[in-house]
C-alpha cells in the first residue's frame, strides 16, 4: 500500500540529522549476519494460474513499468495493462465508480525478508493495493456474499488450494480481512540509524530474534547530542503486549525494521500475535552488506 512515513518520523531526522545520531551501544540485532534456520532467496511467481519466472528475475527488469522493453512478458507489465484495460472500459465494482486494482499477495512463509520485499514492492509500483491475507479468517456470513470477479491473486506457490481462493473470493469482497502493511528498503547507514532513533520500532535480527528500539534521553528535543539509541531483546510471547505499547498513536502505525535474511515467516509470527490490534505495519529491510 503506498504511504509516506509518519511526519514525525521524517521530523526526528530532519531536526536531529544522521551525522548526530549514536547507536549508543553495540546491538543486538547487527551481532549476527546470516540465518540459522532455513531460508530461500528466490521462488516462482504466479499470477493467478500464470507463471511469471522468479523472484530473481524482477531484478532484471526496470523498475517501472513503462521501461520494460515492449514485447516482454513480466509481472509488472501485465499488471500495468490489466489495470490499464479496466479503466479504459470501466470496469468498476457494482455500484461505485471504482475501478478494481487491489492484488493479494501470498508467498512461502521461508522466504527471505529481502525477497519478499522486492516481490511486494513490484506489485506495489502498479496496483493500487498490495493485501496480505490474515492467518485467522472469520465464520463464514450467514449469507453467500457475491464472490470478487475481478480478484487478482500473486503467488510463490504453485499449488495454492483453489478452494482457498475460492473463500478468498467469497469472504473477503471488502479486503477487510488483510494486514495493512507497506514495505522498503533501508539506504544507508545513516537513514537506518535515524529509523532506530523513533521510538516505537521493532527490530527482526538475521538470526530471528526480536528487539524494541527505544530512543535514550527524553531530553533529545533540546538537542541532537543528548539522543541514542538502545535496543532490548524480546520474546515472541510478549511482542503483542510490545507492539501495544510502541503503536504510533498519530497514525496508530508499528515500524519493524528487519534483516534481509530473516524469514518471511518471522514476519508472519508478528502479525498473527497481532491480529486484534489493527495497527498499520511499514517493514523496512535492512541488507546485511549495507
């Protein structure tokens, strides 16, 4: 879902500056570099039925879709012109002048982070929403709701259940049964420091364990010296009470900044302990060679 990042988070950058900024101390999460667990960086891609190569080859192609060499079959093109094709002949959901654009992501839970974000931020260059689907659905209505005809669904999994979609369709016409999330990349040092300097983060370190971010010093408005940063471990059992506590209340929005070799999966873990706060999740990946 394409969003800016709090006003605040962009002030604290922009009065502190990144020159000024000091992590204070070693951090737990820059201690280890690589995953233990098993991890995959790289996977097929389906639109609906429709292979698309891999995750590797959207790396290949420009980053927008007009730039992509006309003839060339890709993700980002075909969305581009199914999007395209819709509002030239008005297609639009029953009674409402919207034309359909939303796509749901559903991607293999080993994943690496980076290769999520990079699927995630392809879809999200051309559609108008990018929904991840919750892990809990509800009972099904009492009444048959009309399934979405014009569901769009990008997968890694070639035998994702068609009964799955089929419910997809049917329970969620209104995608209010998605995270809301948006997804970057960190690039560089020092907007990483500053990202870890508002207060009100969580952290995903290579080896999947979780930190809180917390901003030293309360008296950092009178000066950009007087602010660090500390980070503390936390268990997954106590990340929902965490992530209470650290909501942005402006934008009621959580900033988890996480390794680019950490899996999918522990990303996941966050939002399902999550599921009843509905809170705005912005992920920013982090690449251990940065």
């Amino acid at each position: 879902m394409k969003t800016l990042f709090p006003i605040s988070l962009f002030l604290l950058i922009t009065v502190l500056g990144c020159n000024n900024l000091s992590s204070g101390e070693d951090l737990g999460s820059e201690t280890t570099t690589a995953n233990p667990n098993r991890t995959v960086t790289d996977s097929p891609v389906f639109l609906n039925r429709e292979s698309f190569g891999t995750i590797a080859d959207l790396g290949k192609s420009t980053k927008t879709p007009s730039d992509i060499v006309a003839g060339e079959r890709s993700l980002s093109r075909t969305l581009a012109e199914i999007i395209k094709t819709r509002e030239s002949e008005g297609v639009y959901f029953e009674g409402t002048n919207s034309v359909p654009t939303g796509v749901y992501l559903f991607a293999d839970p080993q994943l690496a982070l980076g290769s999520i974000a990079q699927l995630y931020m392809t879809i999200d260059e051309v559609v108008g929403d990018v929904y991840i689907p919750r892990k809990l659905a509800p009972q099904p209505a009492p009444e048959p709701r009309k399934p979405d005809p014009f569901m769009l669904i990008v997968h890694t999994e070639p035998d994702i259940s068609i009964s799955l979609l089929k419910d997809l369709r049917s329970l969620d016409a209104d995608h209010n049964l998605s995270y809301n999330t948006s997804f970057g990349f960190v690039e560089s040092p020092e907007s990483l420091l500053s990202y870890r300097a508002w207060t009100g983060s969580m952290e995903i370190s290579a080896d999947e364990s979780y930190f809180i971010n917390d901003a030293q010093g309360q008296e950092a408005d009178r000066g950009p010296k007087n602010t660090r940063v500390k980070q503390r471990p936390i268990d997954i059992s106590s990340i929902k009470d965490e992530l209470a506590r650290i909501i942005e209340p402006v934008n009621n929005e959580v900033l988890i900044i996480a390794s680019d070799k950490a899996s999918y999966a522990s990303l996941l873990r966050i939002f399902d302990v999550s599921e009843n706060l509905k809170v705005k999740f912005t992920i920013l990946v982090r690449r251990e060679k940065l």
